[in-house]
C-alpha cells in the first residue's frame, strides 16, 4: 500500500544518505527502475522454482564494494524494518538469499570476492563473493600441492557453502570446509566489524556450519589450506541392472566409509530411457589423491566386484579433476572463472543420513521410483562419510554428521520451464520417494544437510515469534543437539533477531 511505499522511499533515501557519507559510488544501489535490476537480480539464481512462486522482489538490490556499505545497509534496514537478505552465490535450494513473503532489499556479495593465498602458512583469506572455482583456480595458479577441500559445482558462493558446511570429493581425507575456517570477518547487527578474537568462540563456533545467515554478514573466511599430491586419479564407471547395478550398490554401502581415506566413491543414481525402455545406471564417481597403481591396489583387495581397470582411471592434476568432475574436462582452467557458467532450471532437492546397509530390496524400490515414466531428469547421490569426518566429535562445529552416518543422500528432482505448470507431480514425486525412504534413514532426528535446505522439515513464522519448540523440528535435523548452542549464542548475538529467514535461529531460551 502506500504507506509500504512510503517506507521503501524512506529506506531508498536512507541508503544513499549513507553511501554519500561514506564517500562511496551510488552505483552499487540497484533499484528497478535501474536498467540492470533485472539482470543483477537473476544472474546468480541456479534454481527458478523459488522465485517462480509467490513472494516479492527485492525493493533494492545492493552491491558492495567497501565495508561501509554494508554498515550503512543494516543502519537503514533497521532504521525502516526492510529486512536484508544477503547473498554470495545464489545457490540456495530454496532461493532463502533472494526472495521473501515480506518487504526486503538484497546485499549481494559478488564484487567483494578477493581471494589472497599465503603458501607460507598454507592459509588463504576468502571474500564470501568469491565462487568455489575462483577459490580453486587461484589457488591452482600459487601451488601444485596446495588445494581446499569443498563443494563440486564451480559457481557455488563461499558465504552460504562455508557457513553451512561445504562437503566435496576430498572430504573423507580432509573433512568439510568448515572444519577448516581458522578465522572470520563478521559485520553483526549493530554493524560492527569482528574478528575471531572479538566475536569470541561461541560465534565463530556458530559460523561454522550454522549457517551465517542467523548471526551476520560474513565478509570473508580464512582458511587452512591443505596439502595435496601432484598427481591425482578420477574414474568414473557406469553400470546397469544387467552389470549387476544393484548387489554393487549394496556391496558399495560395506566398502565406501571404511575404504583408504585418499578414495572417494561417489554414487550417482539414475534411470535413462534407452530405446524406448527405461534402464537404471549406478556410476560411480571417484577421486583418489594418488596414483593409478596404488588405486588399483585398493580395489582390486577392497572392491573387486567392480572390477575396475587402468583403462578406466585418469591420473591428472587436482586442479584438472575439479573441470573432470564439474563435467568441464578438457576445458581451460578459466572456465573456473565464469560465474553464470550453470544451467538454471527448475529442482526441488531433499537430504537424508544412512547409518545401516540399504537391503537389496530396498534398493529395488528405489529403482521403481526412478523408473516412473513422468518424472525426468531425477537422480539420487551416495555421498559417502568416514574418514577425517568420523574423527572430528558431533560438537566440534555446528554440522553433526559424524561417525556411524555411512551415507549422506541427495535427491534430486529438476524440470523445465514448459514442464513447470505440472511442477507438482515432480514435488509429490520426491516427497514419496522421502516417505519410502524413511524406514531405511536416520530416525529421530531424521537428520539432514543444512546445505541441502528443504523448507519441508519445517519453518519459522514469516511474522512475529517462532518458538524453541516450532524451530526445533527443522533444527534438530540439521544440527542435532547442537541447535541448543546455536539458539543460545543467538540469543546473545543477535536477541531482536535481526538476521532472520525462513530458516533462520531464532532468538529464544530453551532453558
Ligand atoms: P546463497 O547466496 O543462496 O546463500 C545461501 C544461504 O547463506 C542464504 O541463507 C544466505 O542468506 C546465506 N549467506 C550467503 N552469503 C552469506 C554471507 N556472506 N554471510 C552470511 N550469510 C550468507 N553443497 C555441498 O556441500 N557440496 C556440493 O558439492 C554442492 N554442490 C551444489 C551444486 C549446486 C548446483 C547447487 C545449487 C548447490 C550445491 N551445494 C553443494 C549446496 C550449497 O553448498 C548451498 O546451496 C550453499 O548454501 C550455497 O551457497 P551460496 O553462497 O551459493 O548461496
């Protein structure tokens, strides 16, 4: 109404009052009015089903280049109770950075994105605009040994991945990329800038892995680099129902958390149609830090039935197996570089925690669901745990899914634009895929990967309070018992919840 209006002009004033003090450009301040709202606006969003739905847009949309501005964005946000949404990479399953139900502006990241290695220390400060490629490339361009262990897709932001966790094809070796964050600069809600030391233990605890979102602006992270050997190996090896898909699937569940550390065997499941007849495929997508012998070594006394050949494996660089598994081989490394590189579509995804062996009748019905002629382009992942993520206790940082979780799977269900009006058959489809699967899962919670979010576990109240009981439904599936602690470092960090979504910890005592 007008009045809203009103405010939004307020806000808008606000704001450029504000830069002009701070002697900074006012083009970082997009409104739509602005040739470029629209463009700035989408160029980052990998997945059209959030904003395709109901909500609104962005009164504003700001790119900061400095510090200041974001200060200024959060005195304004107050001063007008617009409430700010900030995004690095866009990626959000549920477009949590981008939209809203209610009056909101953007503070979107993408010009603050310096990446500065130190191959003295092997440490590195990140900008949280950055994208895992041009992490992995920059540090590609320092170092043949030096490497950081996060995500697969190049375009995925540093500030919402390292926040909320970040798992990759190194991780059984070297855990997640929030195990790795050694220091933070955090813009809190009064807009003072922080540092490890000056934010104290419990926030730069909650940063990792809890999500920035619920306690600040995450400017940059500095992390640990990790060592690496000059020669890597990828293989990736498909096989169908006839090859035995299924007992290697199973049999794969006794291998893939216990195997040698350096091995990853990645799962991806998927059923195509081949002349007219639809035929599952299980490939299986590895990384192994060292070389072609020695790999084989492993498989042949660990996993024989997969019966993996020399002819099958790649010996490469780390660098060259991120464009491998990015589906870039053979690429140049710039393509690293390219931020809108990705296809965007329509997907809706779903996590789940396995800690007990599929039987191989349950993955048959697995197999039944992926066969169903209506839904295309769906695939499940098998991402497999032990290793340097079983050494690392539930509490040592926000993300809890440590020892006795074999498995973390992903579900995946993507459409396009002129399958959209019937999106709701690929929803219902992937919600009864998660009721059959609840038997063979994690119970009680039924966890699940923040960073996969999924507003089906539950959500907060878009107005007015959200109670400790309303939030722990969905926050006790991404965090454990660890939510307490998240809960009471908000409570302190942030008590008018200033820093909130849909998802977001809320700020109430569960004592
Ligand atoms: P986006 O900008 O949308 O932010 C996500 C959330 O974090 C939002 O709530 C946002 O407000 C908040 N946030 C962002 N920047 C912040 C900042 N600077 N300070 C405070 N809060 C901030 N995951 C994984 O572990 N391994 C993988 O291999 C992949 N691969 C993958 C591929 C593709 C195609 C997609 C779409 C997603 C993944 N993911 C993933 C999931 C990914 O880790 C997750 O979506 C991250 O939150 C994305 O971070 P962005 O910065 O890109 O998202």
């Amino acid at each position: 109404g007008a009045s809203s209006a009103h405010t939004e002009n307020d806000f808008l004033e606000c704001l450029s009052l504000q830069f002009r003090k701070s002697n900074s450009e006012s083009d970082s301040i997009y409104t739509p009015l602005n040739a470029s709202y629209s463009s700035i606006f989408q160029s980052s969003i990998r997945n059209l089903r959030p904003a395709s739905k109901s909500g609104q847009k962005p009164v504003v949309i700001i790119t900061p280049e400095h510090e200041s501005q974001i200060q200024a964005a959060i005195y304004c946000s107050k001063k007008h109770g617009i409430q700010l949404k900030v995004r690095s990479g866009g990626h959000d399953y549920e477009g949590l950075s981008y939209i809203s139900q209610t009056s909101f502006f953007i503070v979107d990241m993408r010009n603050l994105r310096s990446i500065s290695i130190d191959t003295e220390k092997n440490t590195a400060w990140v900008q949280t605009g950055a994208t895992l490629g041009e992490l992995y490339y920059t540090i590609s361009q320092k170092s043949k040994t030096l490497a950081f262990t996060a995500g697969v897709c190049p375009t995925v932001g540093v500030g919402g991945h390292f926040s909320g966790g970040g798992y990759g094809m190194m991780s059984r070796k070297h855990g997640i990329a929030a195990d790795h964050i050694i220091d933070a600069k955090l813009i809190d809600a009064n807009g003072q800038i922080l540092d490890r030391e000056s934010m104290g233990e419990d926030l730069f605890w909650a940063i990792r892995g809890g999500g920035g979102t619920s306690f600040g602006i995450v400017v940059a992270f500095e992390v640990k680099l990790i060592v690496i050997p000059e020669t890597v190996t990828v293989f990736n090896v498909t096989r169908t129902l006839e090859q035995n898909a299924t007992q290697l699937v199973h049999r794969w569940q006794y291998v893939a958390d216990k195997i040698d550390d350096n091995l990853l065997l990645r799962l991806f499941l998927r059923s195509i149609n081949s002349s007219g007849k639809r035929t599952i495929r299980a490939s299986f997508t590895s990384l192994y830090l060292g070389r072609v012998d020695d790999l084989l070594i492993i498989m042949q006394e660990k996993f024989p039935e997969l019966s993996l050949v020399k002819e099958d494996c790649t010996e490469m660089r780390w660098i060259e197996s991120i464009l491998f598994f990015a589906g870039f081989q053979g690429r140049s490394l710039d393509i690293l570089l390219n931020r809108t590189q990705a296809s965007t579509r329509y997907f809706k995804g779903k996590s789940d925690y396995v800690k007990q062996p599929i039987p191989e009748y349950g993955l048959k019905g697995i197999w039944k669901f992926l066969n169903q002629e209506d839904v295309n382009r769906a695939e499940l992942q098998f991402s497999p745990y032990g290793g340097r993520i079983y050494n690392i206790s539930e509490s040592e940082i926000p993300f809890p899914h440590r020892s006795g979780n074999i498995f973390m799977i992903h579900y995946g269900v993507g459409w396009s634009e002129e399958e959209n009006a019937k999106s709701g058959r690929h929803i219902n489809w992937i919600r009864k895929l998660y009721t059959y699967m609840a038997r063979y899962v994690s119970k009680s919670p039924r966890a699940a990967y923040f960073n996969y979010r999924d507003l089906d576990i539950g959500m907060n109240s878009i107005e007015g309070n959200t109670s400790y009981k309303q939030a722990s439904v969905w926050g006790f599936k991404y965090f454990k018992h660890n939510f307490r602690r998240l809960v009471h470092i908000k409570s302190k960090a942030d008590p008018t919840n200033f820093f909130r979504n849909e998802q977001s910890v809320p700020p109430v005592s569960p004592w």
